[in-house]
C-alpha cells in the first residue's frame, strides 16, 4: 500500500517536471515577440531618424605650421641643395564656458503591424558664451614655423542628422551664420552641421563671444546630451507620464518633476565631473564621452511582465498540484494523474493566453480573462473530479486567490520578495493546518485501500 502512495507523489513530481516544457516554451515566446518589437523600433528608426544624441557645439579653429627645410640631394656627382615647403594642419578646440540648453518634447505613437514605438518632436534651444585667449593661445610651432590661422566653426554631432527639422543657424557675437552639413568634428560614429564663422584679428586679446541657436529635432524612444560645457545646464519638459532618466549623471532631485501632467527635469554638470575636455582631441566615437538623458518608456512591458509571470508557472502547478492532492487525501478520493495532467495543460494554457490577449488589450484586462477562463475551466472540471460542486467551487477560490496573488507580485516588483514570501508560508500554514489531525502511518498503510473505498462511497 505505501508503493502506491510514492507512485502516485512520483507521477505528480514527474508531470509538475514535463508541465515545466510547454511553460518554457511560452517564455521563449515571449523573448520572440519582444525581439520582434525591437525589430520593428529598428525599422521605424531605419525609416526616419533613431535615438537622438546631441554633442555641442564646439567651436573649433583650424591651423596650420608652415616651415622651410633644407634638403641635399646628389645629382651627377654634384651636392643639390633644396629648399622644401612643409605645411602640417592642426585644430584647436574651445569648449562653452558656460551652455544652457532647454527644450521640451512632444510625443507620438508610430506603429508597425501590433508593435507601437513611442516618437517624439523636441524644440531645442541653446545658449552660451566661449572665452578665447588672446591670440587663440598662441599656439607653439613645433617645427619653428609660422602659424597660419584658417577660418573658425562652430561644430555640433548628431547621431541621426535624418531627425533635424529646422535648424535655422546660430548667432554668433550678434552675427547668424547658417549651418552646413557635417560636424568637422573629430568623431567617426556620429554626423553633425556646422557654421562656418568670420575669422578673428590677427592679434586679438582675450574675449569672451556669446552665442545661441535653436534646432527642431525627430527621434525615438530616447534624447541624451553630452555636456559640451565647463558647465552645462539642460532642463526638458514634455507631457509624457513615464520617463526614465539614465547616463553618467541624474537630473537634480530638486528640480526633477513626475505626474499626470508630465515631467519636467534638469541636469547640471561641470566639466570636472566628465571626460569630454580631456578627450576631446583623442576620442575618435561619441559613445566614449560621459552623458545623459530620457528615455520615453512604456509604464508596463506586456513581454517582461508576461515573461515573469512564466517564471512563476514551476511554483503554480506544485501548489495547485498540492492542493488537489489534500482534497484527495482529506475527502478519500482517488484522482487520476491523467487528471492531474489536465489541470496542469489548463494551467500552462494561462500563460500562452496572457501573452496572446495582452498584445491586444492592457494588461490588467488581459491578465483577467486568461486567469478567469482558466479558473473557470479548472473549477468545472474539478467539480466532476471531485464530485462535487461546492468542492470545485472552493477550488475555482483558492486558483482565484491564488491568481490574485501572483498579479500583485508582478506589480510590486520591489516587494515581489516579500510577498512571494508571506504566499509561501500562507500556504504552508494551511496545508499544516489542514492536515494535522492526519494519521499519515496509517494513510501510508491503507492509503490506496481508503482512496479507493472512499471513490467508491461517493
């Protein structure tokens, strides 16, 4: 008799086992549906312009050394001398003393078959002084030559130039000068424009020139800054209720707004907390440089949340399992394990249509239907099994709690740890309770003997 109580607790270890294969596909079909979301982010930013990333401006002065050499060359046994040019072009690069930028975005929804990537439109304007040294430094010839200065720019990198909409120039010490295309910076990943400026005195002391410009710009799903400045302050604004803010630095607790009508944010950043003055002239890829920014995120990740919810799927067959298994030791009755696989396909069958309804529907809705079709499902059926309907009513209950349960865990993630916790020992304590007046020598005695008189008492 107690052979066949481990056989049955082995078939219900081994279905709780085999139910963990078509779970597992379901979240693989969650990780395939959320790369086809990102496959459709890619093609809508392959379409129109990607994430934005805004370097600038910098305004930057080209040079060149020239010198004279002396070159000795033999020519039918006679000394030649030669008297040889040499040109060799260099840069210098000043940054903002001081750059302000603001802007605030606005957001639309692009869709691409049942996938929706969030769009936005930001008005950017900027503002700021540059100081120069007299002379631009006086740079030192490191061949003796002369220094031979050629015509200023102000440089500004983007990462999708596609994403400019209007771009009307940049004033520049009173003057507006348009802007052209390519940064001129010395950045190999991102393009850019750029304003060509009057060239300054030959001799000229220190000064500091205020500038300004304002630029319309597309993106997707992201806005990020470097801060070109020796100090830089950004504030955004926009009407979307869930943003999340990312890079090397966050915005000010102070000024960092979130609710219905929106966020409002600011960053201010010195040039001693960044690398971009010190690597400026050596850093060939925008990606190198510290920065920051928003992102538009979806409050609820359908994929994520669904995903999660799978990984939950090992821990609701034991308990349901467990649960029926008490019903058949407490009221004797005798429950296939084929009936046992059933419940636990129905089981498995939550999650794929979670998945399915919640690309369709919000997710609380969808989370709704799936759980009460299948709570409905297994009720019904238990009631056939069990013999009863008020037995399977009182099962339909506990999945229903059960299922309540698990939505608040997918809701609080940060709390999920607790209230997994206080579930666990919930359904110890009355599975204890339960069973405690339970003589379990004499149930593994005359366990399968009980079971079945019992089914057949019913």
């Amino acid at each position: 008799m107690r052979n066949k109580l481990w056989q049955k607790l082995a078939a219900m270890a081994l279905l709780t086992l085999l139910l963990l294969i078509p779970i597992g596909m379901v979240k693989d079909l969650a990780n395939e549906r959320e790369n086809r979301q990102l496959q459709a982010v890619n093609d809508i930013a392959a379409s129109s312009a990607g994430p934005q990333k805004l370097f600038g401006p910098v305004l930057v002065v080209p040079y060149r050394e020239i010198w004279s050499e002396v070159s000795e060359t033999i020519r039918d046994r006679t000394a030649v001398r030669e008297v040889l040019q040499r040109s060799e072009s260099r840069y210098l690069y000043f940054l903002p003393e001081q750059l302000k930028l603001s802007g605030e975005l606005a957001t639309e929804t692009k869709r691409r078959g049942l996938f929706e990537v969030r769009s936005y439109v930001v008005n950017l304007s900027g503002k700021g002084e540059i100081k120069l040294p007299g002379g631009y430094g006086n740079p030192a010839p490191l061949h003796g030559g002369r220094i031979e200065f050629g015509t200023p720019y102000l440089g500004i990198a983007l990462s999708d130039m596609r994403g400019v909409l209007q771009a009307p120039g940049v004033e520049w010490a009173g003057k507006t000068y348009g802007f052209e295309q390519g940064s001129n910076l010395p950045l190999e990943d991102a393009s850019g424009m750029h304003a060509n400026l009057e060239p300054m005195p030959v001799e000229f002391g220190p000064i500091s020139i205020p500038f300004g410009f304002d630029l319309k710009l597309r993106g997707i799903e992201a806005l990020e800054f470097v801060p070109a400045g020796k100090h830089t302050q950004v504030e955004l604004a926009s009407a979307w209720q869930h943003p999340s803010f990312f890079g090397r630095f966050l915005p000010d607790p102070s000024s960092q707004q979130t609710g219905t009508d929106g966020f409002r944010a600011a960053w201010s950043v010195d040039a001693l907390a960044s690398n971009v003055g010190r690597n400026l002239s050596g850093v060939r890829h925008i990606a190198s440089y510290d920065s920051f920014g928003v992102r538009l995120i979806e409050p609820i990740n359908v994929y994520s949340l669904s995903d999660r919810a799978a990984k939950y799927g090992f821990l609701f067959v034991c308990l349901t399992f467990a649960a029926i298994f008490l019903f058949e030791l407490l009221k004797k009755l005798a429950i296939h394990p084929a009936q046992y696989a059933l419940v636990g396909l129905a089981l498995a069958m939550f999650f794929l249509l979670l998945l399915s309804l919640s690309e369709h529907l919000r997710f609380g809705v969808a989370y709704c239907l799936a759980s009460g079709a299948c709570v409905a499902l297994i009720a019904v059926y238990l009631s056939a099994v069990l013999r009863s309907a008020t037995r399977g009513a009182a099962a339909g209950v506990s999945l229903a709690a059960l299922f309540a349960s698990l939505y608040g865990l997918l809701e609080s993630e940060d709390n999920a740890l607790m209230l997994g916790s206080l579930l666990l020992f919930a359904v110890l304590s009355i599975a204890m309770l339960a069973t405690r007046k339970l003589d379990w020598y004499a149930l593994a005695d005359t366990g399968a003997g009980s079971v079945a008189s019992g089914r057949e008492s019913c």
